[in-house]
C-alpha cells in the first residue's frame, strides 16, 4: 500500500507566548513556513 504526504495549507501551533513563542517563531515556525508553504497560525495561553 502506498501513501500520499498530508498537503496541509494551515496549522495551528499553540505556545505559552511571551518570548518564548517570540522564539519559536523566529527559529522553528517561520523557516519551516517558507520552506514548506504551510502558513503558521499562531496562538496562545490568553
């Protein structure tokens, strides 16, 4: 059996905010945006 990968356009990543989503962000969320074409949307405790 052969499997297709998941095409996803969105996803939601949920964080604890603050500098450490402002980390995230800069170093996992935003590269993998570009390199892959998936938007990010961000969300947090609040």
């Amino acid at each position: 059996m052969k499997y297709a990968p998941a095409l996803a356009q969105d996803m939601m990543f949920t964080s604890w905010g603050g500098t450490t989503q402002d980390a995230q962000t800069e170093f996992w969320a935003d590269p993998f945006s570009l390199a892959s074409g998936t938007a990010i949307l961000q969300e947090g405790p609040t």
